[in-house]
C-alpha cells in the first residue's frame, strides 16, 4: 500500500537538492570550524556563505542571523534571552558588548519586566514564558477569536511602562491562521519613537515565523520584527536546526554558553551540514514559494470542498481567509480525533490531531481551547496539511477514504 502523507506542519522530508549539498559535510569538508588548518577553513566558508545567502534572502545584515539546534532553542533564545539580559543588566544593555564582557558585568538589581504573547503560541514560547513567569515577570496572553486571530488593539491597551517584548506566532501550526505581525510591526514601532522621548525601554518585537516561512513574506524589516524564528525540518531542512533574526543591537544574554560560537549567541561547534542544508531550504522556500503556494491551496480547497459536500457535519476550525493554504483543522461533530486518526493511519493516510511536535499523547489542544472550542470539540478535530509533494491522485484518494471511513465510525 503506498502510504499518503497530510502531516506536513509537523515535520516535511529533506529535498533531495538540500540533501545533495549536505553531503559531503559530513565525511569530506568535516572540519571544525574553530580550527586554524584548512579543513577548519573549509568548514566556517561554508557556514559563512550559508548565512550570506540567509542574509541576503531576508535582506538583513550577515552578523543577524543565528544558528540554533532547533526552533525550540532560539524562541527560547529570543524570549528568555532578552528579557533576562534587560532585568539584569539594564533596557541601555545592548549587543554592542560581547557577550563575554556582559556575563563579567555586575548584574544591576533584577526588574520585573512585561511581556505580552497570546494563548495560541507554540509550547516552545509557552513554556519559556512560564518559566519567567515563575522568576517574577509577568506574562499578558492576548485573547483569540473565534476565527483564531487577536485584536491589535487589545495588544494596544495591554502596553505598559514595564513593557519590554511582544511575542506573536506568525501563522499557527494548529490551525494555521495568520496573525496580522507587519500591522503590529508598523503600530510598535510608532509606540517605541514616542517611549523613547520619554526614557522607556523599547518594545522589542518577537515573531515564530516556523510555519509561516514556506508561505509568507518574513524579510524582518518588512514586517518590522526584532527577532524571527525559524526552523529547519518545516521547510524541507534537516530536523534538530533552527535559525534566529536578531535585529543589532538586540540586547540578548546566551542560554548556552561556552566557546562563543554565532557570535557569543550559541556556543557549541557548529553543525556544518546541518547550517548548509538550512540555508538551502531557505533559498528554495523562498524562491519557490509563489508557485507552491498555488499548487498547493488548490488541492487543499479541493479536499475541503469534497469533505463539506459529503459531511454535513464537518466544521472548519479557524478562518477560511485568513490562514496557511497547506492547513485544515477541520471538526467531525460526534467523531474522536483518535479513532479517526487510527483508522485513516490503518488506510495509509498520516494527519494528526494538532501539534505533534509536544507529545504523542492526544491531549486537548490549547489553540483550539483558545478560540473557544469545548474539550469534546477539540477531542473531534484533525489537522491535514499539505507539502510540495502532495499529488491530485493523493488528495482523489484521501477524499475517497475520508467519507468512507468517517460515515461508517
Ligand atoms: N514553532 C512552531 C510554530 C512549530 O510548529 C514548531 C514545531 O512544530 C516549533 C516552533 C518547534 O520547532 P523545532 O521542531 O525546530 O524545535
């Protein structure tokens, strides 16, 4: 049975040119990047040209772009990073210091500092969150709609003095809604000229661009972000790499620490093949990005127009406009997530029922909690999301096998 893959948000298969280029990175060009002779210089060519060509493609500067071991590590970077550096050292902390001479710096009395995220972050923001929330700082989560959007102005009225990031997911890996991150960008950025007179510490501007990187814009200046996530398995990469925009002047202390790799950011030797294959991914991402998001959309809708004409019952969670062209999170009222999923997994379908990357366990999902459905909706609910190398007789065959299995559980 050739089995048919709809798990794409989860994770996606390596691209045989990413793989290509990997390749000899691994027992050719093996150097150590730190090391003096010419296998070392090999090897820190190629993270440099890789994080040149990531730099170009975003339209930033070479020096803001980070390698990180996943998403995971650098929105944990992002968030606990600088909010522990400004509380320790001062919103005047800067990166303009190495990061070597900041650790030597006495930390001033620790500030409690705000944060403002919403409820529908992935858990590698939710959690970071939390753990700052436990050392005294507090947390604002915005509400979401129905639809699964916030309210640019409930972001507005939950400023404060002590204000220092703004986190907010790009497009949600559950439901795939966009959030509205250049409106956001554009309104902090009015909100920081005027704190600035006044003697604040800017709002730094934080986006999880994971899921959203195959499909939208994300040059950091257009969207007006300081800091911007991405990872590497989501967009035909290697798994375990991550990449981080940090805006100069960001300040940032490092949650590893050690040699003073990627800047003092992320001490560890550098994972070579894995920084060549990322920065391949991103290059082809984006460059094919108009074209699959076409390709894609269309089956989607042909799926979602197949599924609602045979199921009454069948509810699309989240907005139809405003979300990924590769998602669906659709409800089948009266139907368990779990047997669905077994028994489409039995007929060689993979879909999952929200974030696979937390646990196994089929836990209620908190994004579907957020935009108001009950424990027993959420429980109803599968996530089916396309890739590059999803087919027309793929999806012929999902429509088949989806009306049939859920008419007869
Ligand atoms: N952020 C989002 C929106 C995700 O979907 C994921 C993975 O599912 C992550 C972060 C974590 O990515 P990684 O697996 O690279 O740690």
């Amino acid at each position: 049975m050739k089995r048919i893959y709809l798990d794409y948000a989860a994770t996606t298969p390596v691209d045989k040119e990413v793989l290509k280029e990997m390749l000899s990175y691994f027992n050719k060009k093996f150097g150590n990047a730190s090391s003096i002779h010419s296998f070392g210089q090999e090897a820190i060519a190629a993270i440099d040209k890789s994080r040149g060509k990531i730099a170009k493609l975003f339209c930033c500067d070479f020096s803001e772009i980070i390698f990180t071991g996943s998403a995971t590590e650098s929105n944990n970077l992002a968030i606990k990073g600088l909010v522990r550096k400004i509380s320790e050292f001062g919103f005047q902390a800067t990166a303009n210091l190495s990061y070597r001479k900041d650790l030597r710096l006495t930390p001033k009395s620790t500030r409690t500092l705000h944060i403002i995220s919403t409820k529908i972050e992935h858990e590698s923001v939710l959690e970071p969150l939390k753990e700052l929330e436990e050392s005294g700082h507090k947390v604002t989560y915005l509400p979401i709609n129905r639809e699964g959007f916030i309210k640019i102005l409930d972001l507005e009225k939950n400023i404060k003095d002590n204000t220092v990031l703004v986190s907010i997911i790009y497009a949600n890996n559950e439901i795939g809604t966009i959030q509205p991150i250049k409106e956001i960008g554009k309104l902090l950025e009015k909100i920081n000229k005027k704190r600035q007179e006044s003697g604040f510490s800017k709002i730094y501007f934080h986006t999880d661009a994971v899921q959203a990187l195959n499909y939208l814009e994300c040059r950091p200046d257009w969207l007006k972000v300081d800091l911007l996530t991405f990872s590497g398995h989501k967009i035909y990469g290697p798994k375990g790499i991550g990449g981080l925009y940090v805006r100069k002047n960001t300040p940032l202390l490092p949650i590893i620490s050690g040699g003073g790799q990627e800047f003092g950011w992320r001490s560890g030797t550098e994972n070579v093949p894995y920084i060549v294959g990322i920065a391949k991914a991103v290059d082809l991402a984006i460059k094919n990005r108009e074209k699959r998001s076409k390709y894609i959309l269309d089956l989607r809708n042909k799926l979602w127009k197949n599924i609602i004409k045979y199921n009454k019952g069948a509810k699309l969670n989240g907005s139809f406009s405003s979300r990924l062209p590769n998602n669906l999170n659709i409800r089948f009222a009266g139907l368990s997530n779990e047997m669905l999923i077994v028994a489409l997994d039995q007929a060689g379908i993979a879909v999952s029922a929200g974030s696979a990357c937390s646990s196994r366990a089929l836990a209620a999902s908190h994004v579907l909690a957020a935009i108001g459905l009950s424990e027993k909706e959420a429980k109803e609910s599968v996530r089916i999301t396309f890739g590059k190398d999803t087919t027309n007789s793929e999806i012929k065959k999902t429509i088949e096998i989806i009306n049939k299995i859920v008419k007869k559980l």
